[in-house]
C-alpha cells in the first residue's frame, strides 16, 4: 500500500532493552478454526447501494467447539448488513440445515448443533443484504460514472464481506458478481466465467486458487478500458482504465511489466494467476489486492510519473499478500519490505546513486515524523490499525533492511530474502521469524540488530570532531551521541580532498556514548564525510 492519501500518527516508546517478544492484537482470534475457502455471490444495483449476498464458507476445526463467529458488520441506522438465514450446506445432499445464530455489532455468533471434534469440516452458507458503510465503495468516479470497489485494508472487509477479518486466517476465494452488464468486474484470481443474464445482466466469476488475507480480497465494477500490457514469465499482465483516461492509463500502467520481473527474478515465482493494475477508488495512493493492484483515480496523467508507485503496490504481491504479517504490529514486514525493495528496483533500473538519492529522502521522512513523536517500528500500543500506517514503518522500515543488507554483506542478504519467501510464501511471518530466516545465512547474532532498529524509538545522533597527527600519519576523531542511551553502529568516514574527491574510506564501529579512534591516514585530508554511500540512518550534528 502507498500512503499517499495517509495522515500520520506517533505513539509511545518502547525502552531500548525490553523483551522482543511477538506483538499480540486485539482481535478475537480464535486458533481452533480455520478458514479454508471463501465463495462470494454477490449482486450490484443501479437502483440503490444495498447489495445482496449469499457467502459459502468452508471451515476446519482443530478442536471441540460448540459455535462458530464470523466478522459483520450489522445494522446501524440506514447501513450496515443484515443477516437472513445462517446454514450448513451439504453439497452431497444439495441441501441446507439452519443453524441458530446472533448477530451482534461485528459479530456473527453462529450455534453448533454438537461440538466439533479435530478435523471436522463444516460449510456455512450466509445469505445477508446491506448497503456497506465501509470496505466496499460505491460512488461515482472523477467522471461521474457510478462504480463499486472493495477496499479492505486493514480490516474493513467485514463491512461487506462475511469472513475472519484478519491476516493470519488466509483462505482461497472465488467472487461470482451479477451487476447491470455496462459493468465489466475485476477479481482476485483468474476468471472462470463471464455471462449475460436475461434483463440487462451480467455474471463474472473470478477464482483465486492461492490462500490470501481479507484484507487483498477484493472485487471492482466499473467502465473500463482493458489492454493486455505484456507477459512476464507465464504471468499476463493488464492495464484496468477508465474509458475516458484509456490511452494515458495504458501508456502509464505498462510500466508495470518492469519491476515484476525484477522481483520475480531476484525474489521468487510470483504467486497469483496475474496482475491486473486498475485505476479505482480506493482511500490509498495504491492498494496492493492480490493479483489486482488498485490505484488511486489520478494516478494517470500519462507522463508515466508512477514508477515508484508500481513497484511499491507490485513489491507487496511478495511481502505482505504472499508473505502476511501474523498480526497487525509487524505490518513494517509488508510496509517497509515495499519500500525498500522498491528502491532496490530503481538502484538496479538507475544505478547506486539513484538509490543513495532515495535513501536520503525516506531518511528525511522518517527523521520528520520522530520529530513529532518518537514510537518504535513494533509498536503494540496502537489500537486503529490505520494509525500504523506512518513513515516509522514505511520509511524507517525499509532503512532497517537497508542496514541489515550492510550487516550481512549483499550476498548473504539476498540469500536471506529469497529463503524467506520460499518458508513463509502463501503464509505469515511475525518480524522474529524474518529475524530466524536471516540468521542462517550468516554467521553474526542479529539479535543486537533487531531490537535495537526495531523494537526501540530513535535513532543516533552524533557529533565528530577530528585533528590531524602528523608524527602518527593518523587522524585523532572523537565522536559524541547525543541521546539517552548509546547506539551501537558501523559508521564509514569518507576522505576528501580539496576538490571534493575521495580519497579513502575507514570504517569504525561505533557502541559508546562517546568514543575516541585513531585513523591511519598517510596525509590530511581537506574533510571528512560521514556516511558517504549512505548506509546508515543517523543525523549528523554539526558543531
């Protein structure tokens, strides 16, 4: 997700020595369930904003249980759904049996008619109707045309959509859409059918046939003008226009077919039928739905300005759709994953400089928001998840893989990357075990690293001071952290001479308040450089 259209939030500091523990939420998880596959029936109107919906939901229980909950959204006023039936459906026998249930606020309690025992299977069929007040939006378009786009992020799939709103339940899904035929209907998945109905409608059926979280699982109806933009590996990529921005969409959106293959070829196959990049309503800049990336209406000017926006939304379909943070507070792994590799796309589309540009800005960012108020990237004390969404995880976030990339050497890093999305692909990972995976492809404790970076607010700021021994042939530096407590970092200190050139880099490790080095250097230098390839997040303090 690009957060684009996001105002930032701060919370509170973690002090630097607490315990990495994993970060638990506040959703009612229940752990003996599992949702296997969601089936969607929905129909769209042009007559009013209620839509009517029946959802087939296979569960798996783990153990012995006598109900069942499901997240929806009920009645409140003019919206909100309301439930008509809640059954088991039996495919062999073509038949339902109704369950007793209540539906309470977000909750959908359903009663068992005995307690399940390990291994059961059931499959529940809801039919509902509502008119959503979140999570699908229908409204008009920049053009006035009417549309309706699902929008689930983090966890607003519930406004609409009967289901477990959250992360570490993924599910296999399929939309089977009737909507007036001037719609066409994109979907996760590939699709299965596409019908006209008697009386002006239309059915679309997508299928998608990899596990992925609620809050990637969308549907969107609209006029749209569709092009084929390119093949990458087996995987069809397309352009989803609005008509009136046709040629300036697609000139724009074929851009797309570059960073996939970048990361299809540095990270792993890519997981899902095909990627489809649609210009929507969605609240984000981008919202990166599995398979079918929606973008905000004026992405297209037809300048193809939207570079960094492609691969951040085509970066996710890896890191935070295939790879899912377990729960809300290590959404940094999806957030700061798409930063940051999206950056290593423009350093290999552009060069090294490109990419020391980059960094300096997002260093910026992430210094501007501390300013503010200083939180931890793992911060466990947020409670709307929209309100993680800050340049702490985004910006800082990506830096934290920035340095862990200087930590391990650019071998050991890759290496790393790839062998974590072949564990965790199509599943979740909390931040220790991205921390477990790393740590086998080098020999250095990353403990340090990670509570230090991650699970504390801040960062170093220093101030150097030097002088030149010219009996030693040495530089004499002292260099101060300003701050509550010493970070503990490698700092590269560029030479220059009077033209501005390099003249040689040393690197000295860095873990006290204030600290003195002795620097073997055969002539002075006109200046020293901290950071010179910008590999560190610090501020300089000039004296």
């Amino acid at each position: 997700m690009n957060q684009y259209h996001h105002t930032f939030f701060a919370f509170a500091l973690i002090p630097f020595f607490a315990v990495s523990v994993a970060a638990q939420d506040h959703y009612p998880r229940n752990w003996q369930t599992d949702v296997e596959h969601y089936r969607y029936e929905l129909t769209l109107s042009d007559q009013t904003d209620e839509i009517s919906g029946v959802a087939t939901v296979y569960v798996r229980f783990n153990g012995s249980l006598d109900r069942f909950s499901l997240d929806l959204t009920g009645k409140n006023g003019g919206k909100g759904m309301t439930v008509e039936q809640v059954a088991e459906w039996l495919p062999d026998e073509n038949e339902t049996t109704d369950f007793k249930y209540t539906h309470t606020g977000d909750r959908l309690d359903i009663q068992l008619p005995k307690p399940t025992i390990n291994g059961d299977r059931i499959i529940f069929r809801i039919r509902y109707k509502g008119i959503p007040d979140d999570g699908l939006i229908i409204d008009a378009n920049k053009y006035g045309d009417r549309t309706f786009f699902g929008d689930n992020w983090p966890n607003r799939a519930h406004h609409w959509l009967p289901c477990v709103d959250h992360p570490s339940d993924k599910a296999t899904v399929d939309f089977i859409v009737t909507a007036p035929d001037h719609y066409q209907v994109i979907g996760n998945g590939y699709q299965v059918e596409e019908s006209n109905l008697p009386d002006g409608q239309k059915l679309t059926h997508w299928q998608e046939n990899t596990p992925i979280a609620t809050k990637v699982m969308v549907i969107g109806a609209a006029r749209f003008a569709v092009q084929h933009a390119g093949w990458v590996e087996h995987t069809a990529v397309t352009s989803w226009i609005y008509p009136q921005d046709r040629e300036k969409g697609f000139y724009d959106y074929g851009e797309a077919v570059k960073p996939l293959d970048f990361f299809i070829h540095h990270i792993g196959p890519y997981a899902y039928e095909k990627l489809a990049n649609v210009q929507s309503k969605t609240r984000y800049g981008g919202m990166e739905n599995a398979g079918n990336i929606f973008y905000y209406e004026n992405s297209v000017t037809g300048n193809r300005g939207i570079e960094s926006l492609l691969a951040h939304e085509i970066a996710h379909q890896w890191f935070g759709n295939s790879v899912s943070e377990k729960d809300w507070y290590h959404v940094w792994l999806s957030e700061g994953f798409a930063t940051y590799f999206t950056n290593l796309y423009l350093e290999h589309t552009y060069g090294f400089d490109r990419l020391k540009t980059q960094m300096k800005a997002d260093r910026e960012t992430a210094f501007r928001f501390e300013s503010r108020k200083m939180a931890p990237i793992v911060d466990t004390t947020v409670r709307d998840y929209n309100r993680l969404l800050t340049p702490n995880v985004y910006q800082r976030g990506g830096w934290v893989l920035h340095m862990l990339r200087r930590e391990m050497g650019d071998e050991a890093f890759w290496e790393g990357i790839r062998k974590y999305y072949r564990q965790y692909r199509n599943s979740n990972a909390l931040t220790s075990d991205f921390r477990a995976v790393m740590e086998t492809c080098t020999i250095k404790d990353l403990g340090p690293f990670f509570q230090q970076w991650l699970y504390t607010a801040g960062h170093p700021k220093v101030s150097v001071t030097w002088t030149y021994d010219e009996a030693q042939k040495a530089i004499k530096l002292k260099l101060v952290q300003n701050g509550k407590m010493a970070f503990h970092f490698p700092l590269d200190i560029g030479f220059q001479d009077v033209d501005h050139n390099r003249t040689g880099t040393e690197t000295i490790r860095v873990d006290q308040s204030s600290q003195e080095f002795t620097i073997p250097a055969a002539e002075k230098p006109a200046r020293l450089v901290l950071d010179p390839d910008v590999w560190l997040l610090f501020e300089e303090l000039r004296n």
